[in-house]
C-alpha cells in the first residue's frame, strides 16, 4: 500500500466483502439498513447519524425524529458497530451561558476525534438552522459551546485535526427552509468559538448535485490529501435526490480541490432509499476508517427513516476520484 491513511486501527471495524463478481467501488451491507426507524417506541425515524470507535467498541449521535416529530441528537453505543443500543433520552449538554442553549431543533450530527476530546457538530435551530458544537471526553457529559456562525448554516462538518494551528471545518450556508441553493465553504477557528478565514471550496456544479452540495462525513486524511466524502442534491420533477461521492482535497489548503469525482459514487437505488419519511435519500454523516487495512464503513441515512451502512477502501475510493475527476 503506498498511499498513507491518517488514522487509527479498528480491528474490529464492521466489514463485508465486496459481493463475488461485483467490480463497484462501493457496496451495501447485505443486511442494511442496520438501524431500524423506530430503535424505541417513540422514535418516528432514526438516520443522518454519526460514529466513532470508542474503546475498542462503538459510540455514537444519532438523529431521531420522534413520534411528534420533533427534531433532535441522542447518545448510542455498539459493541460490534451493527447492533446499536440507542437512548430514548436526547443529548442533555452542560452550558456555561444559557442562551447557548436554547434550540428549537437539533439534527444531522457528526462526531470525531480532535486533539482531546470528541467533537460533536450538528444542525442548531437558533432562529434558524446553524452550527452547533459541544464534546465530551466520556460519552456521559456533553458540554456545548457557543453556536458557529450565524444563522443560516448547515452540514457544519470539523477536520481531525488543526489546520495551519486553527480548528477547520467545512459548512454549507443555505437559507430557513429546504434550501434551493448551495456550495461548501471552509473556516478556521483558533479556539473553537470564533470563526473566520472562510474560503469558497466548490459548488454545485455537476449534473447530480446540481441544487447543492454539503460535506458529509468528518475527511480522511491520506497522504494524497483530504478525501471528502459529499452529499449532492439534484431537483428532478418528482423532488429533491440526495446522493454521495468523493473528492480529494489539499492537505494544508483544504478549500483546494485536487481532484473532484465527476459521476456520483453512490445513490437511491434500494428499496430503503427510495422509500420513507423523504423517498430518495442517501445521505452520509460518518466513516469509521481502519489504518491497517485501508477499509472504510460509511455510515449513511437512507429516506430520513433509516441508517444504512456500505464499505470501501480508501486506496479504492481515491483511485477511483482521480481516474473520474475533469
Ligand atoms: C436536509 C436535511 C437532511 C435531510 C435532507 C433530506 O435539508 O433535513 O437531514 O436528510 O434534507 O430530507
């Protein structure tokens, strides 16, 4: 293997094998989806979801719409990164100012590693839809910290380290409803409260994400750069179509697109995708990545109802963005 991964062994990362005489790039697990829509009895649909290794099993945020519908993030953890034991209890965060926690909603989370502690971002109704951020150490208390930006913002998505000394996090400006518009943008924070430096990174440019475009789970490192694992939005007659793919970013100016993937690399197309609460959605939030061996287990959710899983390998997915790039 002569391309590097950033990141740390997970010998117990979920895994199938590409399906016999399959040549994709990517697959499905077999058994998906693996959460179901209803993991207590008054959850409505559990999807957009994130995970991470924690040790040596699996803890995670997870997005439940409830029997009211009301928006919000609650705790899960795994032994094996398949079976989920998930709270019937919404994320409860400690503040320090109480206007930090005020929300009307809380949704689409993503969760990782950075220096000390895992990060927590998702989508903070203040007014309007904007980046909310807290960590933990321990998966039992959760701080929140001050909201990212002003409204309106989402898919507000941190790197796994510094960049250039500052925290960096890619985030998709949008408006109040379901946004017709929208390209990734890149900030930098030196303390995780003010942001700034922002960079245009790219746009909705391509056929199948000609609406808008948001980052999806936290990027990998490799020695290649950033691999950036997006969601696109096409407006087709029948409504909006989420689907994911790939791009490769530069290391220390991660606004810079090395090279960005031309077709999508994965879209509805299974029953659970194009059936649900919205019907034709696939809508990535988390990668577990192994160092050893390069495999990676995206964790996507499937018609705002459901999580579903599918594998890959890096090697494969960056070899794969640079033979499809313009
Ligand atoms: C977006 C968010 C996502 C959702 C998607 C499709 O605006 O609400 O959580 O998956 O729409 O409904």
């Amino acid at each position: 293997m002569s391309l590097k991964v950033i990141a740390e062994n997970v010998p117990n990362l979920p895994w199938e094998d590409r399906p016999a005489g399959s040549d994709a790039v990517i697959w499905r697990y077999s058994r998906n989806p693996v959460i179901p829509r209803n993991p207590f009895p008054k959850a409505n649909s559990t999807f957009n979801s994130a995970v991470v290794p924690y040790k040596g099993e699996f803890a995670g945020v997870f997005r439940v719409d409830d029997n009211r519908r009301v928006m919000n993030i609650y705790f899960g953890e795994s032994k094996d990164g398949l079976n989920w034991k998930i709270n019937d209890r919404p994320l409860d965060f400690i503040c320090e100012d109480p206007e930090i926690a005020r929300f009307q909603y809380r949704y689409d989370p993503r969760l990782g590693w950075i220096e000390d502690r895992y990060y927590v971002s998702w989508c903070n109704g203040y007014h309007g839809p904007t980046i909310g951020i807290g960590y933990t150490y321990d998966f039992q208390k959760f701080y929140q910290l001050e909201n990212a930006f002003l409204p309106f913002n989402r898919n507000g998505v941190l790197f796994p380290r510094k960049i250039n000394g500052n925290f960096a996090m890619y985030s998709r400006p949008s408006d109040n409803g379901h946004t017709p518009f929208g390209d990734i943008y890149y900030s930098e924070s030196p303390d995780m409260t003010y942001w700034g430096r922002h960079r245009y990174v790219f746009g909705a440019t391509l056929p199948w994400c000609y609406t808008k475009v948001g980052a999806g789970s936290i990027p990998i490192e490799t020695s290649e750069g950033w691999l950036m694992i997006y969601h696109g939005v096409l407006l087709s007659c029948n409504g909006f179509v989420y689907s994911m793919s790939a791009a490769l970013m530069d290391l220390d100016q991660p606004w810079k697109t090395i090279a960005r993937a031309q077709p999508y690399l994965l879209s509805p197309q299974m029953m659970y995708e194009c059936v649900g609460d919205v019907p034709n959605v696939t809508f990535p939030c988390a990668t577990i990545v192994d160092a050893a061996t390069h495999r990676i287990a995206v964790y996507y959710g499937a018609a705002d109802t459901c999580v579903a899983m599918a594998f890959a390998t890096v090697d494969e997915i960056v070899q794969w963005v640079k033979d499809n790039a313009a």
